[in-house]
C-alpha cells in the first residue's frame, strides 16, 4: 500500500502522535495511541482456516483493567453461532455470547484474565461451537503484550501483563487528553475559480508520487482541477495524482491566491474533502479484497491543515471487509467551525 507522504503537516503531526506507537510480530500486533490507549489484536495464523481474532484493549492509568472481544470471519454473509466456548489448553472456560450481527462477542474478566496467562504461555486457544474451532495464534503474542507494557509504563508493576513484578502503580503512565482542534469554515466559491485552479496546477513542479501531473489528458472532466478558498489569500487545489488497482490518490496542495502561487503539498494521496467540516481526508484499502485499510484526516484550523485523525483496521487476514476493527494511532476533538 502506498504510504503517506505528508510535508506541510509534518511538523504539526509529530507533537499530536508522539505517544502514538505500533509494532507487530508474527500473527499479533499493538497499536497505541496519542491518549495512551493500547489495542493489541490476534489472529489465526496467516493461511489458516476457519479465521479468527481478538481485541485486547486497555487504557493507561492505575488499574486500568483489559477488555478483550472475539470475532470470527464473516464470509459471505454467514453468521457467527450464538455462543462460542473459549477452550484454553482443551479445557473450557465459560461461553461467549455472539452478536449475530457483527460476528463478535465480549469476553467476561475472568475469560480475558485466563486468555491473557495463556498468551504469555503456552497453551493452545480456540474457541468452539460444535464440531468448529476458531484455533487463536499465540504467535508474537508475548513480544506484543510486553510492548503494550512498556508504552503504558507498567513493566515490573503488579499490574503489568508480560512482565508482572512487586512494583505499584505510582509510575505507571497517565491517559493523555486528546487535542483539541478548532475547524475553520472555509470561504465560498468564486466566479474563474476553475480557470484559477488549472492556472496553479500547471505551476506544480514534477514529482513521481504525483505521476498524473505531466498527463493533461488526465485532467478534464470529472478529474479537473478543482479549488477553494481557506481566507482571503490562500486557496486549496487540488487534481489526480495516480490511479492504481484498488487504490487512488488525488494531491492536496496550499496555493498563495495570487502569483506567485508556491503551492505547498499537503498529500499525494488524498480521497476527499469535506467542505461543511474542513477536513480532508485518505481511504486506502491494503488489498484489493478490501479486507484491511488505512485511514488519515487533516482539519483546517485557519493556519494550516492540522493532522485531526490516524487509524488503521488491522492485518489483512480476510476477517472481515473494510477491516476487523479500527485501531487508532492519533485521536482529537474537533470543534466543528462555525
């Protein structure tokens, strides 16, 4: 999947996601966010049948407790049973009632707490109805339940999940509050705003991230230039960048309103913009089956285009299309302008 290059935000981005890390291994991965919040997921492993996966989550803070929620794949509408038995090392531990229509179940304190021994073990995990078992790899399990440790500052503490120790809760991290983001209605269009708008693109110097530039075919249509105005000297512009498979991608540059233009890229990779929230915004898929995809949104605050969401949906392990699940990596609060 393409990644996202992002040059005017860059400097805005770094202090909003500094706490935000991820990392993966083998069939599990973590994602934390900017609030501290951890998200790690399982998976069956990579290839194998019938699909699985598990959501763990907690937030940072003294005694936060995990939370943990099932899903089985959804494959062409089916349905998940009505309960699943959670078996740890061939012997059950209680039932999970299933909501039908999303094909997840939440598992009770207890169940977490005994899934949670087990992945920073050996045991075999699975989860049955019938003659089915749903087999949860453990693969990568401890290395990604450590990690989630380290960002949340609870390795050594009695709290801790991969690495218990005697220490307390004292130093443990703190949750963050999400940034507060305040939008900026933008201005109304004008009469030789698309004239304009083709005026700044043919200014836009060559870049191989943005192949559709030197194409002017490619720009007529419904894939013409298009621009609005963010105040009363500086406009945004916008045209095709690439075109792939299952993906696209359309550049998002900062234009001064009168010569010299120096447009300033936001992103070659952009989707759409929301005119009534002032938030642009990227959708990419990871594989054309649609099964995993990432997502990024900048607000405009008046002074630029401020990095106001981050998420992905998970490993492409064919659970569920549009993704398993949403794992934030940058979380705010947008005031809606006025």
């Amino acid at each position: 999947m393409r990644g996202f290059l992002v040059l005017v935000s860059a400097a805005l981005a770094a202090p909003l996601a500094a706490s935000a890390q991820s990392f993966a291994n083998k069939d599990w991965q973590v994602v934390c966010d900017n609030t501290l919040t951890c998200r790690a997921v399982g998976y069956q492993r990579d290839g194998e049948d019938p699909r699985v996966s598990v959501l763990l989550e907690r937030p940072a803070g003294p005694q936060a407790s995990v939370t943990g929620i099932v899903q089985v794949a959804n494959d062409e509408g089916s349905r998940a049973p009505a309960k699943l038995a959670l078996m740890i090392g061939g012997k059950p531990v209680g039932t999970i009632a299933m909501d039908r229509a999303t094909n997840r179940g939440a598992l009770s304190a207890s169940q977490v707490e005994s899934l949670l021994k087990a992945l920073t073990g050996t045991s075999a995990i699975g989860f049955t109805s019938g003659k089915t078992t749903w087999k949860l790899s453990g693969d990568g399990a401890a290395s990604v339940l450590l990690k989630m440790d380290d960002v949340q500052g609870r390795i050594g503490t009695a709290g801790a999940i991969a690495r218990r120790g005697t220490l307390g809760d004292d130093n443990v991290r703190l949750p963050q509050a999400p940034p507060t983001l305040r939008a900026v209605r933008i201005l109304p269009s004008l009469p030789g705003d698309a004239a304009l708008a083709e005026r700044i693109v043919a200014m836009i110097p060559h870049s191989d991230d943005c192949v559709l530039l030197d194409n002017t075919d490619a720009r007529s249509g419904s894939e013409a230039p298009r621009l609005w105005h963010l105040d009363a000297n500086r406009v945004l512009v916008t045209t095709a960048c690439w075109r792939a498979a299952y993906n696209s991608g359309d550049g998002y540059w900062i234009a001064n309103l009168k010569p010299p233009f120096a447009p300033r890229v936001i992103t070659f990779n952009g989707t759409n913009f929301d005119e009534a929230t002032s938030t642009l915004s990227s959708e990419q898929k990871g594989r054309g089956m649609g099964d995993c995809a990432s997502s990024d949104s900048w607000t405009w605050n008046g002074f630029a285009f401020e990095p106001s969401a981050s998420s992905s949906t998970g490993m492409c392990r064919a659970i569920a299309l549009g993704g398993a699940w949403n794992l934030p990596s940058l979380v705010t609060r947008v005031i809606p302008a006025n």
